[in-house]
C-alpha cells in the first residue's frame, strides 16, 4: 500500500482521530525541528499563537510530541508517534491493536522529513 505525500494530512485526522490543527502542527514540526507557538502559527500562516499552543499542548497529551520547555515541542520520530497514537485510538474505542500498514506507511512517508529537518 502506498501512501500520496500530498493527502498525508487528510490520512493522519481519519486514521489517528485527531483535529485538523493538531495534524497541521504535527507536520509542521516533523518537517521544521522543534517549535514554540509562535514558529508554528508563522509556519502555518495563523495569527493565534493560542491555538498553535493547545493543539501542540494535545498533542503532548496523545503521545506524538513532548514538551521541551514549556513553550517549545519536538515531535517523537514518526514511526513511534504514529504508532503510539494508533494505540492510544485502539485503547479508546476498545479495538484489538494490530498492525496496520496505512499506519505503518504514514509514519515511513514521515521518516524522511523528520530526519532532513534534524539533520540539515
């Protein structure tokens, strides 16, 4: 199964039941490096550093990115945030975790990214 870069975002809300903005933040910083709310708004073109804030803040709450200090984020190398994630969404909805290509793909297509931006 291969997975279009393009929809990556669309695949990461309807596989990981999470809100547009948190995907849009978790791309933003797999593909930038660690982020405050302020890169992440100016990254995303919004002018509330607020919501940068609270989905980065969900996010840290679902398993996919930590909390360097109490305003700057990093996300975990995809392959785990994905999975951790698909496993936290397993746990809630009372599904027998196992695995999932499309998972498996979007945290590969995620791979190349994170690690250009870690390493330019």
């Amino acid at each position: 199964m291969t997975i279009n870069p393009s929809n990556i975002e669309q695949l990461i809300i309807s596989e990981l039941k999470i809100s547009e903005d948190e995907a849009k933040v978790y791309i933003a910083i797999v593909k930038k490096g660690k982020m405050d709310p302020a890169k992440i708004s100016s990254a995303l073109g919004w002018s509330d550093e607020q919501r940068a804030l609270a989905a980065a803040k969900s996010l840290v709450n679902r398993g996919m990115v930590i909390e360097i200090t109490k305003t700057e984020f990093e996300s975990l190398h995809p392959r785990f945030a994905i999975t951790n994630r698909y496993r936290r969404r397993c746990e809630e909805e009372h599904i027998p975790f196992k695995r999932n290509l499309k998972i498996d793909n979007i945290g590969i297509v995620l791979e190349k990214p994170y690690e250009y931006a870690r390493t330019k």
